[in-house]
C-alpha cells in the first residue's frame, strides 16, 4: 500500500478539502472582528452567520438555537452545568456507565462536589434498559445526560424514545452526538431534547470548534461570561476560520449522509465479515445492536490489543486499541467493561472507524494484514491459547 490507511475517524478526521478553502480566506485577509463595527469585520459576521444556519440545517434546528463553542468538550459541560445552575434546587444527574469521559469525567467531578449522579448499565450488546432510565428520573433530577452514539462502539441510543421518556417525566434532557453528528440523519424539530453536542473534527472540520444546541426557551446559563458574542450566551471572540470550516463541513455531511449509510456501511460490513471469517475466536461488540455505519469494535480473543496497534502502524494502519483507556494502560475501557465482554477478548479489542474517504482497496488491505498477523500474536500469546 505504501501510503496511510487511516481508519480511526472516531477519533479525528481529516479536513476535508472543500473545508479547508472556505477557511483560507479568514486565516489570512478576512481576519475581521465579528464583532466589530465596520464592514470588514461585519460581513465576516455575516459568514459566521451563515455557517450557524448550514449547521442548524443539518440537525433540523432554528439558527437561533445554535451556539459556537471550542469542542464537544465544552459543549457538553455547558449544557450539564447550565442546566445544575438553572435548576439550583435540584442535584441529581442521571447518565450512563458508557459516556465519553467528557461526561463521566465531569460527572465524577460533580458526585466530589455533593451532587449525586445515577450511571445506568448497559446489557452486554451495550444498549440501554429504558424502564431503567425511567425510574432512574426522579423530581430531584436536573438533568439526563445520555449520548447519541458510542465513540467505541458506535452503539446508537435510541434518542426519540429516550426523549418521550424524559419529557414525560418533566426533566431537561442533554444528548451528546459528537459521533453520530454528520453520519446519522438527526431531525430535532421533531425531537423534544433540550441541548445536543457536536464537534468539528469529528466531520472534517478542524479541531477545536464544537456546537451546542439549545432549545428555544430552554432555561440556560452560559459556562463562559464576559463579552457579547453569540448573543451573550457564550462569551469570548469566535475561532471564525474554523466556524466557517464547520458550516462547509455540515453541507458536506448532508450531502454525503447517503454514501455514509450505504457504501461506508458496506466497508465496514464487509471489513466485519472477512475478520470474522478469517479470525478463529473473535466478536463483535454491539454487533446486535443498531450501530454506526463507520464504526466495527472488534475483540481478538487471547491477545493485547495494543500489541495489535503497533503492529498495524508499522503498516501504515492507523486504528485505535479498542480496550485501553490511554496509551500505555493495561485497563479494560469503561465502556467494554460495562458491556461484560469477558477479560480474555476485552483486552484484544480493536476500533476501527471508517469515513468518506475510505476505499475498497484499503479493506482489501487491511483484509491481507490482519489475520496472519493475529495468528502470529496468538502463538506468542502468555494467555496459552491453543
Ligand atoms: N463526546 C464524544 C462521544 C466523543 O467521541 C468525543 C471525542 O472523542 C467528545 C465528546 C469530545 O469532543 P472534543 O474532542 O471536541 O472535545
């Protein structure tokens, strides 16, 4: 192959070319305030204007429901903490045991501070209880925090049914999408959640601007207070180049949801079927439950699967150890220890996560690679695999 095969979209994406044209001009001559007075940095607040309406489109919002921010990160802690600070009376969260650490990390932090938070499991296809969900809810509640779709897994929560729950029980409701956002169709006009999360670089966009989505009348309170941007809701002069980039890369998304649901999805089923077939003793994590089109979590029984990791970089495969926490870590995921995989094929977890830009060749590839080399780690296996 010679040149990159990067499959771990999940993690990053690239730029698409189209986004990085429509940034060009405001990294260099349209380097305009917003916020100013004068045309050269008014029609640049014009642009931002119209990035927030192709944004808003792409998740059947209204403009005026889109705020800027600089990550999924930050989207999600606003829409958490807005909706404690809003509701001072109330200390309880509910969430789920398989959320980015972006929410269980914030969440954790939250319980230090006496707030108390529920964590609902998952079954072991890492789909949700919804009775569970139900009577998790309880008039101390200030917010349900439940994502959209798993970063490993790519497990979709069935985000309408969760809504009906939690509205019918009179709660505000927060959905991180950073994942599914750009590869699943998402229609909140007829979707009653309260705040949604996106991320740029999770569709070609670059790093570091993010959305939050907040529904009209919905009690808010910003993270970050001081100037007048995004009409006072989130304070700070707007990362512009990047906000653009992320309304290009939002038309981009719609215009390619089809090939996502279709020709990715068939990468990635035929990328399943031949490690399955291949591979003696392997599974597929979530592979019962609605998933991804992109996204395979993959476990090898009997191996590490950072072991696997570094030898698909020595070939120029980029994919992500679907088993560790972080580098260097012996420790099983968060979301594949609340999923019960048993320990032999937790730690031989791999993630791999498609895009647009992926090829048959690239499958074809990585189709070649793969199995002798899990057959060459298993004879060298400590855990005695036969
Ligand atoms: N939420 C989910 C589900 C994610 O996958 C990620 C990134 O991996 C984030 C939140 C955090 O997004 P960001 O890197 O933009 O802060």
């Amino acid at each position: 192959m010679g040149s990159l095969v990067y499959v771990d979209n999940n993690a990053t994406t690239s730029i698409a070319p189209e986004v990085l044209e429509a940034m060009l001009p405001y990294l260099t001559e349209r380097y305009g305030n917003p916020s100013s007075l004068y045309r050269f940095g008014g029609s640049v607040h014009a642009d931002m204007e119209q990035a927030r309406g192709h944004v808003a489109e792409l998740i059947g919002a209204s403009d005026t429901e889109i705020v800027f921010t600089s990550c999924g990160t930050e989207s999600d802690t606003t829409a958490v903490l807005s909706a404690l600070a809003t509701a001072s009376d109330k200390r309880h969260i509910v969430t789920t045991a398989v959320e980015h650490p972006a929410i269980i990390g914030l969440c954790e932090y939250l319980e230090t501070a006496g707030y108390t938070v529920t964590y609902l499991p998952v079954d072991e296809q890492g789909r949700l209880d919804l009775e569970q969900l139900s009577d998790a809810i309880s008039d101390q509640t200030a917010i349900v925090s439940i994502m959209h779709a798993n970063n490993e897994t790519g497990v979709i929560f069935p985000l309408d049914e969760i809504a009906a729950i939690v509205k019918q029980r009179g709660c505000l409701l927060h959905t991180d999408a950073v994942q599914s956002v750009g590869k699943l169709p998402l229609d909140l006009r007829n979707m009653p959640v309260d705040f949604l999360s996106l991320s740029g670089h999770k569709l070609h966009a670059p790093k570091g601007v993010g959305a939050l989505y907040i529904r009209k009348n919905t009690p808010y309170k910003p993270l970050l207070m001081g100037g007048h941007q995004e009409r006072n809701l989130r304070a700070g002069t707007e990362n512009v180049a990047s906000i653009v980039g992320l309304g290009r890369a939002a038309q981009l998304a719609s215009a390619h949801m089809e090939d996502e649901q279709t020709r990715v999805r068939g990468l990635r089923d035929r990328l399943q079927e031949g490690l399955i077939a291949a591979c003696p003793d392997t599974r597929v994590n979530g592979a019962d439950a609605p998933r991804l089109p992109n996204t395979l979590h993959i476990s090898f029984g009997y191996i590490e699967g950072e072991s696997i990791t570094l030898l698909l970089d020595e070939l120029g495969i980029c994919v992500s150890t679907g088993s560790a926490c972080s580098t260097g870590s012996l420790e099983i995921s968060h979301v594949i220890d609340a999923m019960q995989v048993p320990p032999m094929y937790a730690h031989g977890s791999i993630r791999f996560s498609l895009s647009r830009y992926n090829t048959d060749a690239e499958v074809d590839y990585i189709l070649e690679q793969v199995p002798p080399m899990i057959a060459r780690l298993r004879e060298m296996s400590p855990y005695g695999h036969e």
